[in-house]
C-alpha cells in the first residue's frame, strides 16, 4: 500500500455533496488548500487542518482555539459568529458527516486490512484477544507481523499500544488506527464494535470482513445511552449490514430475531455449544490443566 494521498477542501464538499449530506459550502477562496489533519480536538489543529465542530458540549472557544492554531476551515451543523470570518462546510448530520471524512482523509484503510468486529452484551474483549492469539500464531508460522486490535482495553495499531478510554473509538481515531496498522504492514485488525458506535456512526462507511454476534441482555439503558432495550437492540443489529461474513451464536437470547437481521449480512454462519444443528458446534468440552480443550464440527 503506498503513502497516503491528501485531497483539497473542494474534494471533501464534493465528496459531502455526492452523499447527500451537504447543506451549505461557505469555502471561497480556500477551495484548492490541501487537507493534511482532520480533527475534532482543538489542541491537535495546526496548518492545512479541517477542523470538526461535533458534541452536544462543544463551545466555540473549541473553533477559536482551533483556528487560532492554524485550521484552515471547520465543518458543522452550524455556523459560528468569529472574530474573523472562516471558511466552513455546513452539513446536515455531524456524526454521519464525521465518518465519512474520516475514511475520505485516511484512504478508507480497512480495504487493505482483513477486519473482524465482535459484538454483544458481554464478552467482546475476551474474544476480541481469544481471536487475536490465534491470528497472531498464524502470522508468526509465516513471519509476518502480529494483527492490530482495537478494545476497550487497549489499542495495538503498529505504531503505538494505548490505553482506551472508550470500546469504539470515533470514526476519526478508528481510521487512523486502521491506517496506522497498514502502515505498518499489519494484515488483520480484531475489533470490539459497541452499540454505541453504531448508533452514533463511528463504524460508518466502512465493512467487516467478518462480524461476530456473540449475546445480548439489558444493558446500557440509559438517557445518555440507549433509551430502551429497542434501541440498544436495534443498534447492535446494525452490524450485520456492514459484514461480509456474519458468525452468530445460536444459543443467544432473542435468537430468532437475531437471525433475521443477519441476513443482512451478505452471508451468514452460525455457532452454538449446545444446538447441534450449527454449522459450528462445540462438543466435548474440558479442562485439561490451564487449557480448555473441545471439539468442532
């Protein structure tokens, strides 16, 4: 994969106008710069920037500060009374907006990149690592590079391994960790895909080579989450849209309706430890020290 290539401020009023999400381009004289920093936080601004006004909290001293360290125009649901007139993009939906951009800047990396997203109420981190180990043991018979993994325990991209703060990061840092991870010559990426991620459309705009729906129970049922179970619901399935291949444990809750949306997915598998009738099921399960031993058919 060659180095990535950088597009002008009239590329990305294009690309939003094509999408349907464009409201308003107020870029004149700023048309042909050359974006080389997409970013939501201030501090991270400098020259050649396009900066993201996005939160329900977010204050206009965030854009000043911005514009202030050099940004060249900034994207929004509105526009901002400056002590200076700065070019800006206004578009209908930020977060939606905020995806696409991100892929646009970072050259939509997950193409190059074989990604499984791993969802469910509970167990996502543990597979998440589960899967990493044994990827990890495959690439290192063929002496390639470990996979990337994005948690909400940490980040591995190549380049850095971080803490995470959050299960899913933004589309923004998503798609640069992906970038960062081919980069540096990383083949597969193993991800932890949250409902709210889904609901908010940090995922969007991309696909998983693989998606695997392991359970779901109440949780996250909140004013500042889900505000019922349909909703969490209805965000989780969401995932199966975006997979080429879905794995799907049958011995889930709710199963029956869980299948009909990962028909969505453009074909899908199912596992189970207790239903013969999948087309992976685990049998004969046992400890034999610090291993867990099973087998497949």
């Amino acid at each position: 994969m060659g180095k990535m290539q950088y597009y002008t401020v009239k590329d990305y009023v294009e690309l939003l106008e094509k999408r349907g999400m464009l409201l308003e381009n107020r870029v004149e004289g700023e048309e042909d710069h050359v974006i080389r920093n997409l970013t939501y936080n201030s501090k991270e601004a400098g020259a050649d920037t396009m900066f993201i006004c996005k939160g329900a909290a977010f204050k206009m001293t965030y854009l000043r500060e911005a514009v202030e360290r050099g940004a060249v125009c900034y994207i929004s649901e509105k526009t901002f009374d400056l002590e200076q007139q700065v070019p800006c993009i206004l578009v209908k939906d930020i977060r939606e907006a905020m995806s696409v951009l991100a892929n646009f800047f970072y050259n939509r990396p997950w193409e190059n990149l074989v990604v499984t997203g791993i969802g469910g109420t509970k167990g996502k981190s543990t597979s998440a690592y589960y899967m990493k180990a044994v990827v990890d043991d495959y690439m290192e018979a063929l002496g390639k590079k470990e996979s990337a993994v994005i948690s909400s325990i940490d980040i591995y991209d190549g380049k850095s391994l971080v803490e995470s703060h959050i299960t899913t990061p933004e589309a923004v840092e998503l798609q640069q960790h992906l970038r960062n991870a081919l980069d540096c010559g990383i083949e597969y990426a193993e991800m932890e895909v949250s409902s709210q991620a889904l609901k908010y459309h940090r995922v969007d705009d991309m696909r998983f080579d693989a998606a695997i729906f392991l359970n779901i129970s109440e949780d996250h049922i909140s004013p500042i989450e889900h505000e019922d179970f349909e909703d969490y619901f209805t965000s989780k399935m969401r995932m199966f849209a975006k997979a080429d291949r879905a794995f799907v444990n049958l011995d889930a809750d709710h199963i029956e309706r869980i299948l009909t949306y990962a028909k969505d997915a453009k074909e899908y598998f199912t596992f189970s430890t207790k239903n013969p009738e999948a087309d992976f099921y685990a049998y004969n399960i046992r400890k034999d020290g610090h291993e867990t031993l099973f087998s497949v058919k």
